[in-house]
C-alpha cells in the first residue's frame, strides 16, 4: 500500500462528563483514509477506523460509546497506562533505599498504575496540525505521592496520524522533588476483522522477539530471561494467534494464553526504533505494524474478556476477540536487578516513541 494524500482533518466535541463534573472530549482526526477518534478521559483511542483490502471500512480497537461505561467497566481499552504500565509485585519498591507502595488492585500486585492510574484521569488537550500529521498532545500532571508514587510526574502524550497511515506515539515526562518509576504504554485491543466480530484466532502474529520474560502464578515476571525457540512462545515466524493457545505449555496456562512481556530484538533502525511486530488479518487483509524504542511489548490475548458486558458496536466482547500489543520497559521492572532499569530522576526527560502503521496486503 502507497502513500495516499487525504487531507488531515481534525475536530472536537464534547463526549460526557464525569460524576466530578469534568467535562470529557472526544477528538476525531484523519488522512482520508484512517480514522482515529481519542478522548481526554485516559488519552483514550475510542476508535481506530481503517479499509480492508476491498476498501470496506470498519472500527478495529475495542471501546465504548460513552464515558460511563468507560468509568465503569473498561479493561483499559484504548488507554494510556501510567504512571508504571503492567504488574509490580504486591505494589512495593524502592528507590535509593526509600519504600513505597503502590495500592494493589490485581490479587496482590499492583497492575497498570494501580486502582487509579493515568487511564481513569481527564487529560488537559491539544490540538496538533502540522503540513504532515494531525493529532493531539495530552497532558497529565500526576502530583507527588498519587497511587503511592514519588515526585510530580509531567506526562506529555502526542498521537499524531500522518498520510502514511502511521499512528504515532511520543511520551515525554519528568518528574519534580524525587526520583520516580516510569512506564507508559498505550492499552488499544485490536481486532483486524472489526471489534465485536469474534476471534482472534486466525489473525496471523509476528514477533521480532527472540525471547520472553516467564512469570509466576500472579503474572509478575520470574527474573528469567527465556528464550522462545521450541515454544509456542516463538512468534518470530508470522503464526496464528490460535494455533498453539490452547496448547499446555505451563506459561500458556498460567497466562490463561498469551499475557507476556517479550523481549525485542535490539537492533534499531535508522530512525532509532526498532521493529516489534507485526499483524495481519488474512481473511479481510488489514495489517498493522508496531515499531518502537522500548525494550519489550506486552503481548495479551484478550484473556480476561468474559462477555459479561457489550462494546461501541453493541456486540459482547468474549475471551480471544481482541489483542493487545502494549510496547513497554518490563513488568517488575523496580523489583528486577537484571531488567532495564525504569527509574527517572529530577533532571532527566523520560521520552519513548511507539508507531502502529495501519495498511492492507
Ligand atoms: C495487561 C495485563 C493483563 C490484563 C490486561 C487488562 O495486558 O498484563 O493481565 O490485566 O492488561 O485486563
């Protein structure tokens, strides 16, 4: 798929307001031919709308049509995670010989930022146009001490959309007064075929990832660095999602399917980021493609969706109708002495780029 020049269109209204009186936006920008809608409320991508191969357009990321139910019942769908994305062993760390603990809200652990992370907050906005993307810059100012965590943390997250069908994703923050931990990431549950239109399955995965991080019974990672060959684990040959997840790979049960941190192959391109992954729908023939900076990415199978509530498109969501492909430093990282390190000090900029490229093949 070439390049296509669609003009680059942005617009806001008013999407609810939350039970504090907050008024919540959706802004709506594209290329002519992607469509991205995002809310204040988590820098949340509501909707990802994109042709298939016959030119049919259809919604592809998970969502709601309105804020209570994203209060109420989103498993992050679409969201901006923070202020530390994924798991931290029973909340607790330490930064310089100073505990601190994080409410945990995922048995014993802290997941996602805690009960209240950056995805259940209204984020101040701002239109981005330039000649080549349009998009948003939101803002978040989480103060010292929020879900336990040290220090002011001014987060900056800019989607832009440009004519090459290329979301991309800059996250910028620093923090003020004391040294903190850091890990943004973004939470969209993809469907390649259409959100609510069943399985995963047969949408064909790759990883550029040679290895995984293995993890307990409580998903927080074991320490070991493993590799994938021999595994059902080894994505880095394009393989179905559906092909090995019922197998009995100890992992896969644990995980109840794919819910892991792999690690990226380091080598970079010249623009610095690094291929993660890519996906593709053979059936309809969308195709996306993650690249990013950050060392792993989360890949998760959509294990927890139990069809107990409906989506934007009025369809029950069930277990393996989405996947999320969330780039990221690693779980447990504060916890891990041998995982790169996740810590931001006074002084320093936290930057990280992740791109989704969306196409047709
Ligand atoms: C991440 C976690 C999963 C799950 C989902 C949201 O992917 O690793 O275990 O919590 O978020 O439900």
């Amino acid at each position: 798929m070439g390049a296509h020049h669609g003009k680059l269109e942005i617009r806001k209204d008013p999407f609810g307001t939350t039970p504090d009186g907050k008024k919540v936006d959706v802004y709506t920008f594209g290329n002519g031919r992607v469509t991205i809608s995002m809310l204040t409320w988590g820098a949340t991508i509501q909707r990802v709308e994109t042709p298939d191969r016959r030119g049919r357009v259809a919604n592809i990321s998970l969502g709601f049509d309105n804020l209570p139910d994203y209060a109420a019942l989103s498993p992050y769908f679409g969201a901006t995670i923070g202020r530390y994305g994924n798991r931290i062993a029973k909340g607790k760390f330490s930064i310089d010989g100073t505990s601190y603990q994080i409410p945990v809200n995922n048995g014993e652990n802290a997941l996602h930022g805690g009960p209240l992370g950056f995805d259940k907050k209204v984020w101040s906005a701002k239109t981005v146009q330039t000649s080549k993307a349009v998009g948003v810059a939101f803002t978040y100012v989480s103060p010292d001490g929020e879900m336990g965590f040290p220090g002011e943390l001014t987060t900056t997250v800019t989607y832009t959309l440009d004519r090459d069908d290329n979301l991309r994703i800059d996250y910028h923050a620093t923090v003020k007064g004391k040294p903190t931990i850091v890990n943004l990431t973004n939470h969209v549950y993809l469907n390649l075929a259409g959100e609510g239109s069943g399985p995963i399955d047969d949408q064909v995965l790759q990883l550029n990832a040679p290895k995984y991080t293995p993890v307990d019974a409580g998903l927080i990672p074991t320490g070991e660095i493993a590799p994938v060959a021999g595994t059902p684990f080894d994505f880095t040959k394009p393989t179905p999602i559906g092909a090995r997840l019922r197998g009995d790979h100890p992992q896969l049960v644990v995980g109840r399917g794919y819910d892991h941190n792999f690690v990226l192959s380091t080598k970079t391109d010249p623009d610095g980021l690094r291929l993660a992954a890519r996906a593709w729908d053979p059936e309809h023939g969308r195709t996306v493609t993650v690249r990013t900076d950050e060392p792993g990415v989360q890949f998760y199978s959509g294990n927890f969706l139990d069809g107990t509530f409906l989506g934007i498109g009025n369809k029950a969501y069930r277990q393996g109708d989405a996947f999320c492909l969330e780039t990221q430093h690693f779980p447990d990282s504060p916890n891990q002495p041998n995982f790169p390190s996740t810590v931001l000090r006074p002084g320093q900029t936290y930057k990280s780029t992740t791109v989704y490229t969306f196409g047709t093949k």
